[in-house]
C-alpha cells in the first residue's frame, strides 16, 4: 500500500501552501493541463490523465519524456479528475490528496470536490483536498476521523454529496449528535473548535469537512 497518492487538477497555479504539504514520497498524477501548474509550482508528476485538451504544447512534450501518461478519447463521459482518482485507486493508497488552484469555474469545483465522493474511494483512509488554500477531508460513512485543529478554528460539516445521518462532532463549540444534514445545508456550517481535537462522525452518506485554519488528520485508534 502506498502512503500517499497526490491528483493535481484545476486550470489554476497551486497554493504554495498546498504544495508544501506534499509528502516526498507521494507519487503525484496530474489531470490533464494541471500538470503545467504542477510543473511552474515544483511538483513532478508521475503520470498524466485525460484528454489532454488543455495542457500545453510544452507541458506534453515534458510528459511524453518524464511520464506515464493515460490518454482518454475527449468524448470521455467522466471527468479528467475522475479518472486521474480512478488512477490514484490502483496504487491501493491509504491517503489521496486533491490538490488545485482556486479558479474561476464552479462546475469545475462542485464536480471535483464530487469526485471524492465515488464509492471506490470508500475503502481509502483518508481522503483530503486543497482547493486553493482551503482545505478540507471527506468522509464516507459509516465512518469516524479525527482531526488536530487549532482551539478557535473555524470548521464547518457539508452534506455536499446528498444526505448525511448520524452526523456528530465534538470538540465544537456547537456539538451535534446523531444528526442529519440535508444536502448543502447551512446547519453544520461556521462552527468553533475549542480545544486541540476535533472528532467528526458520520453513519451515511458522504461529509466535506472544511477547515481554517487547515486541520491535520490523527490516525484513529
């Protein structure tokens, strides 16, 4: 199993803070023209994924020489971040960290943020992302994380893949429990971390966690 599997997307230039948080042993896959925002922060990916409709003549000249890539007919019905994280799964990772820049397109966010939500991805540990200098973890159900957060940091639980029951936190300022969020409702949202740790739940359904300042995972015992 490989510690860390890192799927670069966007059509953005990366957080230098996300970047930062790259493990050096991770191996990192870019989706299609995220690899030359990849390259221009410092990052080396391993393989190229997609279409390949939008990377530059330059950047795919480096990859034909530096990479495995994947190339996928354009008239694919899955997004290049789909199958970039379909890619991350083979490597059997225990985390997988979505990184991109912020951009200017929603769709492009929803949709990538959704892709955490495949249920092939049920079976990984961990799951994160970093949407520009936001971070946040997803977490399928029925499933439990623990998070290292600073005491007044702000965290708020998103339904942003449908329903959620049994949600639960605490170590909040506003503790829920066995609680159930309808999707992208405002109920979990812009609570307060008062100590150091932070224990989230959820018994179905798939929970976003967004934290800020970033909160880091602690493994569970």
């Amino acid at each position: 199993m490989n510690e860390t599997v890192v799927v670069v997307t966007g059509a953005a230039p990366l957080d230098a803070d996300a970047v930062a948080h790259i493990p050096p042993n991770a191996i990192v896959i870019a989706a299609d023209g995220a690899l030359d925002h990849a390259l221009a922060a410092g990052v080396t990916p391993a393989a190229l994924v997609g279409d390949l409709d939008s990377i530059s003549a330059d950047g795919l000249a480096w990859a034909e020489a530096h990479t495995t890539i994947e190339r996928h007919d354009p008239a694919k019905d899955l997004t290049d971040t789909e199958l970039a994280l379909a890619m991350a799964l083979s490597f059997a990772p225990a985390r997988v960290v979505l990184i991109a820049g912020p951009g200017d397109r929603l769709d492009h966010t929803f949709t990538a943020i959704g892709a955490l939500g495949a249920p092939g991805l049920t079976g990984v540990p961990v799951l994160e992302g970093w949407w520009g200098a936001q971070r946040f973890h997803v977490l399928h159900g029925p499933g439990r994380i623990h998070l290292v957060t600073e005491p007044g940091a702000t965290i708020s639980l998103v339904a942003t893949h449908g329903r959620c029951t049994g949600v639960s936190i605490t170590g909040a300022e506003w503790p829920l429990h066995d609680a159930e969020l309808a999707p992208l409702v405002g109920h979990g949202v812009s609570n307060v971390t008062t100590g150091a740790d932070t224990e989230v739940t959820v018994s179905t359904g798939v929970l976003t966690i967004f934290s800020h300042p970033p909160a880091t995972t602690k493994e569970l015992p």
